[in-house]
C-alpha cells in the first residue's frame, strides 16, 4: 500500500458527508511542517556489502597510486615552476566542460561518486598508461629508424581511448543500472575525456609551452608561449577529446538499452573503433602538414571533418536530452491508469521548463521543503519511467534481475508518494478532489461535485496533485511487469 493511500483512508467519504459551504477537511498527506532538516524523504539505502567496500577502496587506491606517479613524472620532466603553470592554466577550461555535461544530465543527475571516479580515472589512470606506452613506442621507433611523429598515429589513438574508456566500461559491466540510456554513457565518457585532456594539457602548456620558452628566451617568452598554446589547444580545440570519447560513449549507451548479448558487445566496440579511428584523423592531420609544409590538410580536415561531426554530436546530446523528456510521457501514463499518478503530474515532467515551473509552485505552497521535495520527486520519477522503459524493452533477462527491478520499482513509487506529501492539497487555488485512474472526482468550495474527464493532452504546467483514491483491495501489486495487475478502477460509492 502507498503510504499516501493509507493517509487518504475515508477522505473521500467525509469529503462527500461535508455540508454544502463548510470548509473541506484538509488533504491528509499534507504535512504541517517537513521534518527535521527539510530534505525530504530518502532513497532506500543499501545494506552494507564488504565486498564493495574493498572494490571501492581497491579502485581509490589505485588511482591515487597513478595520481601520485603522474605529478612525480610531469614535476621531474617539468620542474616544479613549469608544473604549476601547466596546472593553473589547464584547470581554466575544467569548470565549463564539466558544466557542459552536467547541464546535459539534469533529467537524472548521475550519482557524484561514479562522476568523480571517471574524472579520476581519465585525469589519472588514463594518462599514466597512455603515458608510458607512448614513451615506450616513441623509443621504438626512435631505435628503428623511424619519425617518433608515428607514435602520435599510430599508438596514442589507440592506447588513449581505450584507457578512457575503460572507467565507463567498468561500470557498465558492474553498475549496469547506472548507465540508462546514452545521455548517461556520453555524461560519463565525457568527464574521463576531460580529465585526461586536463592532465595532457599540464604537460602541453608547461613543458612545451612555458618550460621550452623559459630556457631559452626567458620566462616572458614562456608565458607567451604558454597563452599561445592556450589559445589554439584550449580555445580552439579543447573540444577534442571528449568529441573522440563521445563516440565512445554511444556505443556504451547503446549497449546499455538493448536485450542482444551481440549488440552489448558490438556497440561499445563499434564506437570504441570509431573514437579510436577518429582520434587518429585528427593527430595525423598536424602531422601531415608538418611534413609537407602545407597548412591546407589541417585547414580542410578540422573543417571538413572535425566541424561537422562536432555540430552532429552537439546535436545527437540535446536531441537524447529531449528524448529523456518524452520518455516520461509516454511510460509513465501506466501508473496515471492504475491511480499512482495524474495527467498533469506526468504533463509537467515532459519538458525541463515545466519541470522547472512545477518547482517554484511547490515552493511557494510549500517553501524550500517542498522545492526540495520537488526535486527529488522529478528525480524518482524520471528513474521509475528509465526503468520501465528497460523492463519494456526485455533487458531483465535473469529473474533476480526481475525481482530487483519490481522490486526498486516499489521503492520508487513509495518515494514518490513521500515526496508528494510535503505539497499535497497546499494550494488553496486547487479544488479538492480523487484521481481514480480514468477520471477526476472534484469538489469545489460552493459545495458543487462532479465527475471531470481527464483531457486528451494535459496542459497544466506544475503538478496539480489530486488526494489519494480509498485504498485497493488487498494483493494491490504496482503497474509493474512482474507483479499483479492493478484493480479494477475506482468509483464512488466503491467500498
């Protein structure tokens, strides 16, 4: 039972026994106040596991080991003063990039512990094995006569974003469920893209820019080869690596949204080759014009090449940004059916600008409790109408995978009901009344009552959230694919 059910026992009964002009009795989900400390109601956490605790320790460990090896490496090749320089100058552009990405998830905002540890792992894991590998090629091909130039061909694509992207592969294979769809795998290949290119630009901006210029001009002339550096490394092209790592991260997404075990594997590897071959495209083509000296093969490949498929991915990330949106709209109208929600509900979560009007209604009826409320309502529902849409599409294949998801699927809707409790019936300007699944049961101040047809297309911009139907008939399971089928629908009159 919805614990907004249980509270909403015989209201609709003394609703109707009301005499006609006498104040309604009020919502009983209501709250007088939120409790203490205003944050709402909580997920359900996890039990211990000490398993995950030694992975989450092992996995801190091991990139602070690489951490520490990468500013021993680029402090003994740079010298301390290069060192700094290169890192102020390379965390200037960090602050907009990561912002970049988080606007992109703010249907379903990632946990920050998985979106640390891939910022982590591409500014440490990746650079450390990308570079000694490079290092140990370019000596390679040093000692066998050939340009050290091919290591930025023909190694430094390859071991570079596959160590990218070996943090979001990790949790695709053991947090399966925190990669929902593409929005989420381009969220988190994106952060390690920026990591790694934070660190690689330390070493771009302070060895080759201020350290190189300072001995052998002076510190003036490395600081202005350091801005130089800055402008066409940063400015210009900062866009970079994460571009790469993006195609990447639709493999991953991809894989992350399908039933076939062939698709699981062939999508990460397809957009893996394809970050692979596109990061090769680029590196060759500075290489190319140093060789012949013409400055035409860097001019037509960044605009021929690097231009479009940058505008085509900008637009592949707001049109999945949407797409999360609508999602909303249409796996969410099963719970409106059972009674669990209402049209508007579901109308205000299609868009962030509704979601963003839904927000400042529940606080000005229900101040910051209920805005924080709100938010975490949004945030429940968007990740009950993901995983609806999973269960849809087939991707519980084993049955422990179908009990977890029934079984978050209760959570969720608790959640939700909780949440709904800080601004349930709050609004003075709402007439009282009981969504049954199929009708509205209003009940206006002159004492006027009617049975009101849900429209066809909700456009109600907050959530207008109705009282609570009686509560079903014992055995009552969730809309859910698992459980039993909701009851049949209200009525009054209906013991």
């Amino acid at each position: 039972m919805r614990p907004d059910q249980a509270a909403g026992d015989g209201y609709a009964d003394r609703m109707a026994d009301t005499p006609p002009g006498a104040p309604l009795p009020p919502s009983p989900t209501a709250p007088a106040v939120p409790p203490p400390g205003g944050a709402g109601p909580r997920m359900p956490l996890r039990g211990l596991d000490w398993r995950r605790i030694l992975v989450l320790v092992g996995a801190v460990l091991f990139i602070a080991a690489c951490a520490v090896y990468m500013v021993f490496e680029l402090g003994f090749n740079l010298g301390v003063e290069a060192l700094l320089i290169g890192l102020v100058a390379a965390l200037l552009p960090v602050p907009v990039l990561v912002a970049c990405f988080l606007w992109l998830d703010r249907y379903e905002p990632e946990p920050l512990k998985y979106l640390i540890f891939c910022f982590a792992w591409g500014a440490f894991v990746s650079t450390a094995a990308s570079y000694k590998v490079n290092n140990f090629s370019a000596g390679l091909f040093e000692d066998w006569g050939l340009p050290t130039a091919l290591t930025a061909v023909l190694v430094a694509p390859f071991i570079e974003e596959l160590t990218k992207a070996l943090g979001p592969i990790l949790l695709l294979i053991f947090r399966r469920r925190e990669i929902s769809g593409i929005t989420d795998a381009l969220v988190y290949c994106g952060l390690s893209a920026v990591g790694f290119a934070m660190v690689e630009n330390i070493l771009y901006l302070g060895g080759h820019g201020y350290a190189s210029g300072a001995e052998r001009y002076g510190p003036a002339t490395g600081t202005q080869q350091v801005i130089a550096i800055f402008i066409v490394r940063i400015l210009l092209f900062g866009f970079a690596h994460p571009l790469f790592t993006s195609m990447t991260g639709v493999g991953l997404g991809i894989a992350a949204r399908t039933a076939s075990r062939w698709v699981r594997v062939l999508a990460p590897l397809a957009g893996l080759l394809l970050a692979m071959m596109l990061h090769g495209l680029w590196n060759l083509l500075p290489t190319l014009t140093q060789a012949t000296g013409q400055t035409l093969f860097m001019l037509y490949g960044f605009i021929g090449v690097m231009v479009p498929v940058f505008f085509a991915m900008v637009g592949l990330a707001l049109w999945l940004r949407a797409w999360e949106g609508r999602l909303t709209e249409r796996t969410l109208p099963d719970y409106v059916r059972a009674g669990w929600l209402t049209p508007p509900e579901v109308a205000a979560l299609s868009s962030l600008g509704r979601r963003h009007a839904a927000r400042v209604w529940a606080k000005r009826v229900a101040g910051d409790g209920g805005l924080r409320a709100m938010r975490g309502y949004q945030f429940a529902a968007t990740r009950l109408a993901l995983l609806r849409d999973g269960a849809l599409r087939g991707l519980d294949r084993r049955p422990a995978d179908r009990e977890r998801t029934a079984r978050e699927e209760r959570e969720l809707l608790e959640a939700i009901g909780a949440y709904r409790s800080f601004f349930v019936g709050r609004d003075p300007q709402v007439p009282a009344g009981i969504w049954d699944g199929h009708r509205y049961h209003l009940r206006f101040p002159d004492g006027t009552q009617r049975s009101v047809e849900a429209p066809d297309d909700p456009v109600v911009p907050i959530p207008v959230v109705l009282v609570p139907p009686p509560p079903p008939p014992a055995g009552f399971g969730p809309p859910g694919w698992y459980g039993q089928q909701p009851p049949a629908p209200w009525h009054p009159g209906r013991p």
